[in-house]
C-alpha cells in the first residue's frame, strides 16, 4: 500500500519490520511450517519490494 | 483464472539496482522450502511454493542476463510442477502453474533463437490453457 501511494522508503521499512518479526517468530517456533513458510514468503518481499 | 506471468515479477534489480541483495533474499527463501518440501513430500503447498522460488531466483537470474542459470531454475521449478499437475489433475491452479512455467521457458528459447523448442512449449501453454477452459 505505501509503495503504491509512493512512499517506497516506507514501504521498505515496512517490509522490514515483517521480516524482523517473521525471523523472531521462525527462529523460536522452528517446528511451525507455516511460521517457516511465513519466513520464506518475507524474504521474497524482501527480494522484491 | 488470469494466466500468471513471470515477467511480472519485480525486483530490486529493476528498481534499485540491487540483483545481488535480492538473488540473496530469493535464495533463503528457497532453502527454507526446499526443507519443507524434504521433510512434507505429500505437501502439495510445499512443493508447489518450491517451485514459486526457483521461478523468482529464474526470473531475476533472466533479467541479469544470466540466461543458463535462469533455464536450469525453470526446469526445476517445472520437474516439479509436472509432478503436481499430474497428480492432481483436478487442480486448475496445478495446470496453471503449469503453463506459466512452459510460458518462462518459451522466453528463454526465444531469447536463445530456440524458435523450435519455444514454440512446442507454447503448444504445452496452449494446451493448459484449453484444459483449463472445461
């Protein structure tokens, strides 16, 4: 949404800030796929914001 | 069902110049499922978001000229996908995932001057499309 209304500085920082969560949750949590499968989908936001 | 394409895809590289960062990020991503995918085989989501990332590291490597790279990440995306789509071939979103893939490679013999294999594999597309269609 803030990269479409053109605020890509926080669009990054968004994005940023899910990864930072998604790693937290997937690093405490090693055995939840779908906390695993959240981990990979943010990094691919993050290869692609 | 939109056909999806992977020249929709954008990243960094189109935007910031940044191939490298975000080959990097796609490559954590694909380890990551590559895992799932090894430890659930009966998980259709696994391997199907596999797939997904060898399409995304394919298309990146395509966009950087990386043009070899690029065919050996869509023939793994597409082993893979060929395996979904024949066995659930109930599934509209398995054929569809299907075609993109055959449609990547079609770029990629273009590119090449592989007018022969691009145009079986847009007979492949063609058809999954038709398929889809009933």
């Amino acid at each position: 949404m803030l990269k479409a209304a053109g605020k890509p500085a926080e669009a990054i920082k968004a994005y940023e800030s899910s990864l930072a969560i998604r790693q937290k949750l997937a690093y405490a949590n090693p055995t939840v796929t779908q906390l695993q499968s959240g981990l990979a989908l943010g990094y691919d936001n993050s290869a692609s914001y | 069902m939109a056909w999806r394409s992977a020249t929709t895809t954008r990243h960094l590289t189109e935007q910031d110049g940044q191939p490298d960062e975000a080959l990097k990020a796609y490559g954590l991503a694909s380890a990551i499922r590559q895992k799932l995918a090894d430890d659930y085989p009966t998980a259709t989501e696994f391997q199907s978001d596999l797939a997904t990332s060898h399409i995304h590291i394919g298309t990146l490597r395509r966009d950087t000229g990386q043009a070899a790279e690029s065919l050996k990440a869509y023939e793994s995306a597409l082993a893979i996908r060929q395996k979904l789509a024949r066995e659930h071939p109930e599934s509209p979103d398995r054929l569809s995932d299907l075609g993109e893939n055959q449609g990547n490679l079609a770029v990629i013999d273009l590119d090449a001057r592989r007018f022969e294999e691009a145009r079986l594999r847009l007979l492949d597309l063609k058809q999954a499309s038709c398929d889809l269609q009933f």
